[in-house]
C-alpha cells in the first residue's frame, strides 16, 4: 500500500545488533481495493438519491403505512435495496430493520413514534475477529420547521447522499470477504436530535460490540458552497473529537502530562482515511478538521464517541445553506430547497471511494497491538517501545512505529519491526510515536500512542 510518510525503514536499518533484517510488507496499493473503489457507480447514487426524493418527506414523524410517501415507504425501500445486494453476495448480507419505539420527549418528537435503523450486517470469516466496523447516513429529511411532517422535503444532499453512499458501498463490499464484520445503516431521526444513531451506539454499548470504527458521513454530496460563493470538488472534510468524550480524570491528567490532546483514536482514524484518500482516490483529499463537528454543531457519529467509540464525520468542504432545511421556494431568484439538481454525483463517488478504501483497509488489517508502552526508565535520547499482540483475530505479519515531529498534524516517517519491541534513535521529546499491526500485504491497524512505562 502506498504510503504519504516521508520514508520507510526496516528495523535492521536502526538497530542491526538487535535485530535480523526483515522485509517490510508491500507498500503498493491492495488491488482487490481499488477495484472496488474504481467499481463505484455515479449513476447508481443519483438513481438512489433520486429515489428517495420521489418519497415526498423522510421527516422521521411522517407517515409509516403510506406504501409511496413518508419515512415508512423509505425504509422498506432501502432494505428492499439492501436485500437485492444480499442476494448477489450469496445471502452473507443480513438484512433488517431494527426497530426501536420513542415516547414523545417534550422536544422534537410529539407523539409515540416506532423508529427504525435500516441495516445490512456483513458478517466476517474468522470467529476469533470480534472487531467491526459502521459506515452510516441518515435517512431523515426536514423543511425549514423541524416538526413539519407534511411539507416535500427531498432532502437529496442532507442525508440522502450520505445513504445513498452507504447503500453503493454495501452493494460493492458485499461482493468480497472481510475477518471481521461490517455493518451499514441508514438511521432515522438525526434531525430530531440523534435519536437512531444514538439508540444504536447504546446497543452497540450494551451488547459489548468492539466497535473499532464508525464512519458518519452526513452532507456529502454537494461541492458548491454559498456565502461566500466557492466550489471545491476535490476535498472532503473529516471531523474527529481531540479530548475523548469518555476521558477519565486519570486520562485527562496524562493527556495534559504528555499534550496528546491530537491523539485520540477518533483523530486517528481521520488521518487514516486521510491516508487511504491518497492511496486509492486519485486528485482528491482528506481534510482532517481539529474539531469533533462543524462549529457548535454535531452529527451521528457524536452518541457513538459519547459511549466512548472510534468515530467520524465526513461531509463536504462548503455547505450551501439555501440548500439545507429549507421550504421550498424561489425568492430574489435564489431557488431554495435540497432537490437533487443541486447533488454534484461524480463528487459523492469520490467521497464514497475514500469511505470505502478506509473501510476495506482498515477491515483487511489485523487488529491493533495492545499495551503500547514507551519505557522511561532510562534518561536517554533515544525511544524504545514495546507492546503485546493483539488478543482478537490473525498474528500480524510485523508492526509499524509512526513518528511526526509534535507540531505536525500528520504522520511523517514510519518504521517496520517483526517483532514487540523497538529502539529508535530519535528523542521522545522531539517526536510523537504510535503503533500499528500490518499484515503481509500491507494493510495497516489503527495506530495506538504510547503511554509511559517503567
């Protein structure tokens, strides 16, 4: 797999007394990902994008027996959808919709509401990888008045893209194998206050899931922003909380210790899909955002790091707010409203090839070394580390040490070890360090950061 590091270097290279030369795994690009990222269809998101338009409203309060208008209509459709991909895969999707019933709560919900989350579960190979990993969109649309179920509300960009994106990646994933499971949602009720993503990740909680990641995407299809007016067609913005939301007092106190406020597992993630945008989405590029969400703002991914989950929001570089939780309308010539006309589709397949590639990649790689330590008995200029193998899932095929200098945001070299050990010649106090398992074709966990050991 190709890698934005400014150089790769074998353990032997650093340290020949103490290890035997090993060869570092591949680092060209998995070709069985890219074929799936290059399988991704523009036609077949505006065709899903257009669909759900044809509902009228998704508003989460609308109509459920309606078999053509309102929410219920909707996600008998996505799983109808879901269940035709199933079948291609040799019936390995699982198909459902998890239902859940909500009181009314005094705010955005009136009246006894069942709910449902649409999902398709791909189960993984190995019984000893209990990792997964979500991909979801929202399948809620809203006018201008949050309460107003009746009004047309096509809500082509905000969220039907972020569906319709999870929709073709389950089409294109199920086709292949993974050793851990895969799950992909379309949840209601995000514009109501979070209700399905936050139903799910209790569950996911309650039921013990080791959710290693959760990639949100909401807003994602449109690349012409308004107010200033900017078009952008070649980025995509990924949010990620710096300070956990689970953060204990200990953690907190280590955290302020060692100023890795930059370190979070959710802020990893968001580097590597960075990386993984790089890797298989060719002139296109990851915004990594230091902020959990847009400014005073949140989204689906916010109740997953709330119990304490690895998650992530994609959406694009300028949102066009005529475009957002609007009536529809024309005033001064400006159309308002979220039609699908105003959805950019070869954009959104590009936004659908970097979830797709994090995904895959991340599913592919074994799951990530446990106990990372950086040993600090010594007063020394040099870092050594040391870690244990993973618990769940297949033996890497060796490790990575990343290191960046403490004021990059990114990873800038990186370090191949076969064994549970390294000694760097480089100063912990100038370098962030963190490990990751890779496996022989190259795919790469999520790096874990160090904490002090004597």
């Amino acid at each position: 797999m190709k890698f934005s590091y400014l150089f790769l270097a074998t353990a032997a290279s650093l340290a020949p007394a103490l290890l035997r030369a090993q060869s570092a795994p591949p680092t060209t690009p998995d070709a069985s990902i890219k074929q799936m990222v290059e399988a991704i269809s523009a036609k077949n998101l505006e065709d899903d994008i257009r669909k759900m338009v044809s509902f009228g409203t998704r508003h989460t309060l609308s109509d459920t027996k309606d078999k053509k208008r309102g929410i219920g209509a909707a996600r008998n459709w996505v799983e109808q959808e879901f269940k035709k991909y199933a079948k291609a895969s040799g019936n390995r999707l699982k198909v459902e919709q998890d239902t859940f019933t909500l009181n009314p709560d005094g705010r955005r919900v009136d009246k006894k509401t069942l709910m449902a989350n649409v999902m398709a579960t791909l189960p993984g190979t190995d019984p000893n990888d209990n990792r997964v990993f979500i991909v979801s969109g929202h399948l809620d649309s809203r006018v201008t008045d949050v309460m107003n179920r009746t009004s047309d509300a096509p809500g082509a960009n905000d969220d039907a893209s972020g569906v319709a994106l999870v929709m073709e990646m389950a089409r294109v994933m199920s086709q292949k194998q993974y050793p851990c499971t895969l799950i992909f949602v379309a949840v209601q009720g995000e514009e109501q206050g979070l209700l399905g993503s936050g139903y799910l990740a209790k569950k996911a909680k309650k039921l013990g899931w080791n959710v290693v990641g959760m990639l949100n995407n909401d807003i994602v299809g449109n690349s012409h922003g308004y107010d200033p007016e900017i078009s952008d067609n070649k980025h995509i913005r990924v949010f990620s909380e710096g300070v956990p939301a689970t953060e204990t007092p200990e953690q907190a106190q280590l955290r302020r210790t060692l100023s890795s406020e930059n370190d979070a597992s959710s802020r990893q993630l968001a580097r590597y899909a960075k990386t993984a945008c790089e890797q298989y989405v060719p002139d296109f590029g990851v915004m990594v955002e230091y902020r959990p969400d847009r400014f005073l703002r949140g989204g689906d991914h916010t109740p997953f790091n709330q119990q304490g989950f690895t998650a992530v929001r994609f959406t694009e570089p300028n949102e066009n707010f005529n475009h957002q939780h609007q009536d529809l309308r024309t005033e001064n010539n400006i159309v308002y409203g979220d039609n699908p006309e105003f959805v950019d589709y070869q954009y959104l397949r590009k936004n659908t090839g970097v979830n797709l590639a994090t995904m895959a990649s991340l599913a592919l790689a074994p799951d990530a070394p446990q106990n990372v330590g950086v040993l600090t008995a010594k007063l020394t200029n040099r870092t050594e580390l040391k870690w244990d193998a993973p618990k769940t899932g297949r033996k890497p095929a060796g490790y990575y040490v990343l290191m960046r200098e403490t004021s990059s945001p990114v990873w800038q070299q990186k370090f191949f070890f076969p064994g549970t050990t390294a000694d760097l010649p480089h100063s912990k106090d100038n370098y962030i360090f963190g490990v990751a398992s890779v496996d022989e074709a190259g795919h790469e966990s999520l790096p874990v950061i160090p904490k002090p050991v004597r």
